[in-house]
C-alpha cells in the first residue's frame, strides 16, 4: 500500500475473463465508497495476446496505473503469465497463480518454448504465492467459465473489502442465470487453503 | 449518483447530458466505445451512426451543426488525417450549434500503426483543443466544448488517449439540458468557401484565436495547484496524474485546454518558481510553445516522445532533473524473459484459408488495416506492407507499374476497409489500366475494432434494418470486368481461383464469402482433433497459425513434436485438416 492506495494488478490471456474480473473488483471497491480507477488495453490483446488490467482504490487514486514494483496483490490467470509479471509485486504483496497452461502458436515455430518449472520459479521471487487450479474447481462446479470468479475468491481474503458487497457485484454482474453458481464458485475461492 | 465510467463512456454520457443530438463516428481503436455507447444507452436522445470512413463523419456531423444540433464526429487520431480535409476549412465556417471532433490518439500504439500527436491539428486549423485527464473531466469538457463552439463559432477539438479512453474512474452523473439552436440559415459568407468568402472567414479565425487566448488566460479549465515552488510542472491529460503522483510536493500548472495556451498565467507561473518543467505525452508540443516565449524551461530532455508515458519514467526523468530523489526508483528484481504472445488469426478465422493459399502462390500481399494484418506474423508471413486504410491497392498497383518486381503483388483489404478507402484506389487503377488482382476479404463486419456494422452490412447502429452495398456490383460498375467470390474455407478452390486471377492480364477482383467467427454471434462447428499414432511431426498444421493447435508431448523419431489440438477452442474450420498429408486431423466423434 502507497498513500493508503490498493494496488492489483489482473493478468492473463486475451479470452480468460481478465477484464471482468477487474471490473467486479473496482465496482466493489467504489461501492465500499473508495475512490477507484482501473486501466487496460482492449484491441489487439484479444486475439490471445497478454492481458493485463491494473485496478487501483484507495482514499483518493491519481494515476490509474501501478508504479513498477508497487502491486499490493498479483492475480494471475495463467502460469507463464504469473512467471512474466510477477517482479511487479511490491513488498508484503501477495501473489495468486493459476496454474492453467495455455500454450501460444509461437511455440509451433520452435524458437520460443513454455517455460519449466515456473511455479519453483515464482516462488523464489514472491514470498509465499498462493497457486491454484482454479481450472479443475470450475469444472467440479459444473462450469469452467466459473474459473474467474473462483480466483476472485482467493483474492478477496487479501483485501479489506466486505464480502456482502462482493457478494452483490458478483451476482448482479454474472451472466443472467448464473448468480447462484458464481456466489458458490465465490465462496469456494474465499475458502481455498 | 456516481458511477464507474472508462473516458469513452464518459464522453458518451457528456453527449448525452449536455444536449447532444447527433454523433457520427468510424470505429477506431481507441474511440470506438463512444458511439457504441451513445447507441446503446441513448438512441431515444442521439441519433448515432457509423460513417464509412472518417471524412464522411465529419461532413455530416459539420451538417447536424449548421442544421442546428449539437453534434459528434469521434475517430482514432489516424482517422483525422482522412478528415483532414474538412477539418481545416471547418475551422473558417465554424458552426451554428456546437461541434465537436474527438480524436483518440494511442501513445505506445497499442492497436495502431503511428503514435502521431494530434494536438498539432488544433494549432494547424487554429481550432481549440480541450485535453481530459479524468473520465469526469472526460464527461465535464463536453459541456465546456459546446460552449466554446457556440461562444467563439468553432469546432472544437477534445484530444483523448488511450489511458484516459481505457481506464476506469468515478463520474457524478447529471440530467439531460438541450439547447435550441434554430435551423439551417443560408449565410453565403460563412458557409461557401469560395476564395472571396474564404478570406473573409480566415481574418476572422486569425482575430477568433486571439479572443480564444483570452479565454483560455481566464478559464477554470486551466488551474494552479500551489505547492512548494522549487519545482512547477505545466502538464494536462493523463501525464498530470503521472506528475502529481510523481511529484507530490511541486506546484502544477494544470492545463484543460491544450491549445491556445493560456501564456501570461504560464509566464507568471513561471516566474514564481525555481524552475520549470512541462511532463506532456508524446511531442513537445506545450513545451515548444512556452519556449518560443523565452520562457526558461525543460521536457523532453527527461520526459520521452517515445511511447506513452507512467509513473515511473515520469518518476526518473526528475530524478535526472536533479529535483527527486533516486530512492524512489525501484529496481526490479530479474526475472525470466518469457515467451511472446503476439496476437493471432482467430481459431476459425476466415482470412487463415486466403492466407495460406497466398503463401502457396507465392505472391507478394500489399495488406491494409484489419485482422489480416495479423497473417503477417509468423508462421504465416504473407503480409508485406501496411501503411494506412486502402492503401493495399495503390501499393500492388505502384509495384506493378515500377515493373522491377519479378513477383505479383496482390492487394488485400476487407470489406470495411474497402468502403473506407479502397473504392477510390480501385477505379484509378481500373482507370489507368492495371492488371493487379484485389482480395476483398469481406467477413460482413468491421471485425478488429470489435465487430461494429458496415455500409455492406444489413443494420444500422440504431439497430434498423438497411440496404447494404452489393460489393460485386460494386465493383463491376467500377469497370472491373472479373469478379469472383470463393469460400476460404475450401483451400483448393480458393488457390485455384486465386492462381487465375493473379495470372490474368486485367484488374480482377476475389471476393471470400465467410462470415467472421467473433461477430455478431460467435459461430462454432464440431471440432476435429488429432489421431497422435497417425501423426507424422511434418509441421503442416503449426504453418497454417492457428491458436488452436500446439506442439504434443509425442515425438516422431527425429525428436520432433507431434500436433495436439485444443477441442475447447477448435471451431472446427477444417483447414488444418485440409493441409495434413496423412488424414491425421479428423472430427471428434460427437
């Protein structure tokens, strides 16, 4: 925390669910009654390039992204992407991997390869990182889009935000019918060990 | 009530709130979410539409103006180089209601092929420019826009980037106020810009800007926030909250209205504190100015043209100012490089057919702006030049004429960016008797925008029904004597057609029939996959890029990987399998 201003930073791949996961997130964070700025880019990340969203809230935010190296929290949708962007992480700062692979088209070329051992890696640079398959909780749920809203579960008990507003963003902004499952899918994140 | 708006929604709802009636737009990252918005939430209020190129926008936004509505024409900052043209004479004829253009200009080229500074247009038309730096400043200039245009008879300028269009902040929302401007009234002098009326019109712009000057020295647009006066900053749009964040303890001079400068409170800014830097993004453009006034002051020496600016190279430029600290520069710790993720062809896209088809051929693809830009990465590499929108048919014509090149090039460009720019190329090169082939890869929509409408498409942006252009016909009365049409999806008949028509003697046309696979509704058939002991590692399917296949952990017996396909993305296109030698891709049984 820099001035009493939360810093997350969400990334992933173009496809995952990063943009509304940042978005669920700020709105919780402004209707804890904080002021809140999120920023990314849309357009060309789509076509399965890297994602990244930076949501900041706080007493009153500037700049509506992170300085380098002052992420409070690092939520990682996918493996390599947490091994990328993880020497963003500030000091006490809690970092949460998905252990989903997804593997780019440039792999086939054979100049590039999916990198090994990137949890050990991730560890050695962030303290004590939290990994999950949030992937395979999804799919035991009934629904493997649910994987965001899992992995903001497990974001939620790093931050000082209520899980009763959470709660109501969530359900307001999940697709119509699926209010129930993702409170559920919410909870089981929130309750990952 | 306050709610959580990008600067784009912002703009939208300004729009909307401070009377607006009227918004034209070509979409363009980064702007195209404003008339999205405006049609989505308030068709009942504003009519929005999109134009077939930027040009169009404008003119007819400039028509709503004299015709008495407050109006909008919003494009990318590429867009106003297309609208170049009635933007600087706009600037003579000025307005009846107000008018406002939106440039959205994208710092480190996020989606776009420059990073031009397109404050320069306010100062070359003499027109203002007001610059956000909030998304509610974003809403709020709206309404200090339509004043000045009424105030001062001007168009005016808001000049946008892509952090301040992308990002997401609180905005206080307000009630809808109209103005009643009248009707269009015939006024020779204002309104035909003939070289008589013209030169009027020009001694008044000059006398407009000097009163607009004025205005700026007096408007709460432009604010002083004292502070301890070692350090001043003059800076505006995002680069103030870079600065502010930066530089906690100096006093800014924040400026809302980018051009004209407001010169005396710069001066007497100036002349209050130790020393004076302008943090701007992109050029130098404040600081050029302020210079030019025998002001002493520093900004691109440590803040960078190059790229969009951040906290952080905001934070070491003063640092190298000798004015901060270096303890507030982190060193990161190192961490592995990994791997790229350059955008791709969608799984499914129909351009992939046409691309490896090309490849095939062996010709050369002069390419425009669109997704199939993205067939000039690796593996499929069958892009060769990309300049601006159309621009693909002068190029394979220029090539042709200079007569150096052993290969045919041929032009491709889809069906938006054809509408946009690529009719006119065409005709001149029917006129001046070509002899290049033209792909229009026409997937019905303007896809890598996000999927918005076209005139070749059958809706409006208000969502009613329309005639949409016929692109064969088109083309014909154009003069082109061989029009085809093929499915991409067919690899052999598109080669094969492809392979005549590049050997023709005439100007020919090919026109692909596929719909995109992302919009307006996401199409997917069964999906194939590998049989892993029939696969023989020969890497057909990798060159074809598709984002649904990836290296197996099988080998052959030289080591190298076998293919594996993601059945949860495969949208079961087919051309994967249409290029393996051995049958090994077949549909997954259902």
């Amino acid at each position: 925390m820099n001035n009493g201003t939360t810093n997350v930073l969400i990334v992933g791949v173009g496809g995952q669910g990063v943009l509304l996961a940042s978005e669920i997130l700020t709105e919780v964070a402004k209707n804890m009654g904080l002021d809140a700025k999120k920023s990314e880019v849309h357009g060309m990340s789509q076509r399965g390039g890297i994602v990244t969203s930076h949501v900041r809230f706080g007493k009153k935010v500037s700049s509506p992204l992170i300085p380098a190296g002052e992420a409070d929290a690092i939520l990682a949708f996918e493996l390599a992407e947490g091994l990328r962007w993880v020497g963003q992480l500030g000091k006490d700062g809690v970092m949460i991997v998905n252990t989903q692979e997804i593997i780019p088209v440039i792999t086939t070329t054979g100049k590039f390869s999916y990198p090994e051992n990137i949890q050990e890696k991730i560890s050695q640079l962030a303290g004590s990182p939290i990994f999950i398959d949030a992937f395979e909780i999804a799919t035991k749920l009934g629904n493997f889009r649910l994987v965001n809203t899992i992995l903001l579960g497990v974001l939620s008990k790093s931050l000082a935000l209520d899980e009763k507003k959470w709660l109501e963003v969530i359900e307001r902004m999940a697709p119509k019918g699926t209010g129930e499952l993702n409170r559920k899918a919410f909870l089981e994140g929130r309750k990952y060990e | 009530m306050e709610m959580l708006l990008s600067g784009n929604q912002a703009l939208a709802r300004g729009i909307y709130e401070y009377g607006g009636e009227f918004a034209s737009a070509y979409p363009g990252t980064p702007s195209t979410e404003i008339l999205e918005t405006i049609a989505r939430f308030f068709k009942d209020d504003v009519y929005a539409e999109w134009a077939i190129n930027e040009k169009v926008a404008l003119e007819v936004a400039v028509g709503a103006s004299y015709g008495g509505a407050r109006s909008l024409a919003a494009m990318k900052h590429v867009g106003l180089n297309v609208a170049a043209d009635p933007f600087m004479t706009l600037s003579y004829t000025g307005v009846n209601a107000g008018l406002i253009i939106v440039s959205a200009d994208d710092p480190s080229l996020h989606s776009s092929q420059n990073e031009q500074d397109n404050r320069f247009y306010g100062k070359f038309a003499s027109i203002p420019v007001l610059e956000p730096s909030t998304s509610q400043e974003a809403k709020d200039f709206v309404k200090h826009a339509f004043e000045i245009s009424e105030e001062f008879d001007t168009p005016v300028l808001i000049r946008v980037t892509t952090r301040i269009c992308h990002s997401k902040g609180l905005v206080t929302i307000g009630e809808r106020k109209t103005v009643d401007r009248g009707g269009f009234e015939p006024n020779i002098e204002k309104y035909v810009m003939v070289p008589a009326y013209a030169t009027k019109r020009h001694k008044l712009v000059i006398e407009r800007l000097e009163k607009l000057k004025d205005y700026a020295e007096k408007s709460k647009l432009n604010q002083i926030e004292w502070n301890d006066k070692k350090v001043g900053i003059v800076t505006g749009s995002v680069a103030y909250q870079y600065a502010k964040e930066a530089m906690p303890d100096a006093s800014i001079l924040k400026l809302g209205i980018g051009f004209p400068l407001p010169m005396k409170k710069i001066k007497s800014f100036a002349s209050e504190v130790d020393q004076l830097f302008v943090v701007e993004e992109l050029e130098g453009f404040y600081e050029e100015m302020i210079a030019a006034e025998g002001i002493e002051v520093e900004g691109k020496k440590y803040f960078s043209n190059f790229l969009e600016l951040n906290i952080d190279c905001v934070r070491e430029g003063f640092v190298n100012a000798g004015v901060l600290d270096s303890s507030v520069l982190k060193t990161l710790p190192k961490t592995e490089s990994v791997l790229p993720r350059p955008p791709v062809l969608c799984s499914g896209c129909p351009h992939r057919g046409l691309m490896v088809s090309l490849k095939k051929l062996g010709v050369y693809t002069t390419g425009d702006i669109g997704c199939y830009t993205l067939g000039g990465l690796p593996p499929l590499s069958q892009i060769h030049t990309c300049l601006c929108m159309g621009a693909s048919i002068g190029h394979a014509f220029g090539i042709e004429k200079a007569g150096k090149t052993a290969k045919k090039a041929v032009a491709l460009l889809g069906d938006s960016t054809f509408l946009h720019s690529g009719i006119t190329g065409l005709a001149s090169a029917v006129f001046n008797k070509s002899r290049i082939t033209v792909v229009i890869a026409d997937n019905k929509i303007t896809a890598m925008t996000g999927g918005q409408d076209n005139p070749a498409t059958l809706k409006t942006l208000m969502g009613e029904k329309t005639k949409p252009v016929d692109l064969v016909k088109l083309c014909e009365s154009l003069g082109v004597e061989h029009v085809r049409t093929i499915d991409p999806y067919d690899l052999d008949a598109t080669y094969s057609v492809l392979k005549e028509e590049v050997e023709r003697e005439d100007v020919s046309v090919v026109i692909t029939t596929r719909p995109c696979m992302l919009f307006p509704s996401k199409i997917r058939d069964i999906p194939y996959r590998v049989v892993t002991e029939t696969c023989i590692a020969c890497g057909a399917c990798f060159r074809v890029g598709c984002p649904s296949i990836s290296a197996a952990p099988e080998t052959n017996e030289k080591g190298k990987h076998k293919s594996l396909i993601d059945t949860n993305t495969c949208t079961g296109c087919t051309i994967c399998a249409q290029v393996c030698p051995t049958g090994a891709i077949v549909k997954v049984e259902s």
